[in-house]
C-alpha cells in the first residue's frame, strides 16, 4: 500500500489526489477518507521519518479501497524550488493530479494591535503562501483532468475571535485568494472549495499555544479557537467534509454549520455580530 517516492516511474488509471501536512493531524484524517474513496494518495511533509510512520500506521489499519497505494514525498511546501520539484515527480511518478488538498497551515494566539511584522510574514507564508506556491505549480495537472483544489480555511476565514492573533488575517487571505481562484478557474472546469472548520479536536490542544501567550492573555487564550465556546471537531468529521466537497464539488463548506448563521449575521450587522462574538469566548 505504500510507496516511497523513489519507486520508479508508472501510469496511473485511477484518481490521485496529494495532501500537504498529510504527516499528522487533519492532514492524516484527510488522506485517510480519500484511500477510502479509492484514490491513489500522496502525503506530502517536512519529516521524511515522520512520513515514513504516518504511511506505515495508515497501511496497518487495512481499510483502504484493495487498489488504493498511498505514497509518500518530503518536501517543504513553502519553498517555490522544492514544490516545482514535487510536481515534476508527480508528473513522471503518476502522470495526473485530480485532487490537491492544501492543509498546512499555522495558528497563532495574542492581539492583533500588538503583532508584530515578522510575526505576520510567518503566519501569512505557512497559510497563504504554501496553497499559493503548490496550487500554480500543480495546477497544470489538475486542469488535465479538470480537478480539484481544496483549501482548509478555518471559521477564522470567515470572522475574527478573540485572542487568535494575526491568524484571522492569514486565513481571511487565504479565503480571499481562494474566491479569486474559484471565479478563474470555473471557465476551466476545475472546481475550487474551501472547508472553513472550527476548533478541531487535539489530544494536546490545551497547551499547544502556551508558549505563545503574552502575560495580557488569560489562560483560556491557549484554547482551541482562542477560548470560544464551541466543541472541538473530530478531525474525521472534518476529513468526511472535504471528500463532501470534492464529490459534490461544493463551493464551500462550513463546520458546524450553525455558524453560517452567525457569519451571515455579522456580514449584515457587523456590530451585533461583534457582540456576540465577544460573548462566545472566555474573557479574563
């Protein structure tokens, strides 16, 4: 089932999509559901050792579709040499691309009047540029098959929350980009979606940002979604989302879907929707 990504050149009659951050978390759901669709997958990550494991539990559990071969390719995602790289393997090693899944990307904690350049450089190149630089060089082999691209936003995409720093920034980039995108591509056939999940459930989530907390901060800060008040997603609900999207070649999708609501609201009364905003997120 899996493959290193110096196995020598073949042909592929069936669908193969990639994952970048395929190595863990979200990225892993999301590479799992698709071997269960029956494609060909490529995992992309930094770690070519934390690849290797990732491939090697996934090819344990033994659930995947007989036909499914899941590969792997280390690769830095935000380096424009190293992606133009991946996608001359991917033309000589599959010879398509019907499916491209952007999932790296980094979140961010503090106050949006205190961040920093340098700060916003970081977030915006882990968010923005790595979809960017992977969909142009990819793009060629998806429109071959009139593909997909898929992003994963956040909620963030969509409104701000309290204590999330300059990541609401990068992400709302990143939608917009993906709007633009979408317009483009439609007269190309090639379908362009945006999954915009909220908090998504970790087994660290309670300390992964507490090195980033300022003193100002409450403690609440280091919580998914910066504190709001809102039930982690598991990530394969999240992972079923973005094979509901590429099947149905959905527009965008928003987890749970009860914050259509409130994103409506706030796009309409942008204060009242503030003021809920507020409330749903512990204060200090």
């Amino acid at each position: 089932m899996t493959q290193p990504h110096d196995s020598p050149s073949l042909r592929f009659e069936s669908p193969v999509a990639l994952v970048t951050g395929g190595s863990a978390g979200l990225g892993t759901a999301i590479a799992r559901a698709l071997l269960h669709q029956n494609y060909h997958v490529l995992i992309v990550g930094r770690d070519s050792e934390r690849l290797r494991l990732t491939a090697d539990r996934l090819a344990s559990e033994e659930k995947a579709a007989p036909s499914a071969e899941l590969h792997q390719y280390a690769c830095d995602v935000t380096n424009l040499d190293e992606v133009t790289k991946l996608a001359e393997f991917v033309s000589d090693r599959f010879g398509r691309l019907d499916v491209l899944v952007n999932v790296v990307g980094q979140s961010d904690r503090g106050l949006a009047s205190e961040i920093t350049l340098q700060r916003i450089d970081e977030l915006v190149r882990m968010n923005v540029h790595s979809a960017v630089i992977c969909t142009e060089a990819l793009l060629p082999l998806i429109r071959e098959n009139r593909g997909s691209v898929i992003n994963i936003g956040s909620l963030a995409s969509k409104i701000p929350a309290r204590y999330l720093g300059g990541y609401c920034l990068a992400k709302h980039a990143l939608c917009g980009w993906t709007d633009q995108l979408s317009l483009e591509m439609r007269q190309h056939n090639v379908h362009v979606g945006l999954v915009c999940p909220g908090p998504i459930a970790r087994q660290d989530a309670g300390h992964r940002y507490d090195k980033l907390l300022a003193d100002d901060l409450p403690p609440e800060a280091a919580a998914p979604g910066g504190g709001a008040k809102i039930k982690g997603l598991p990530p394969q609900k999240v992972a079923d989302a973005v094979i509901d999207c590429i099947a149905k070649r959905k527009r965008e999708i928003i987890l749970p879907g009860k914050a259509r609501l409130l994103i409506i609201l706030r796009a309409i009364f942008p204060a009242w929707g503030d003021r809920i905003l507020l409330r749903m997120t512990s204060g200090k």
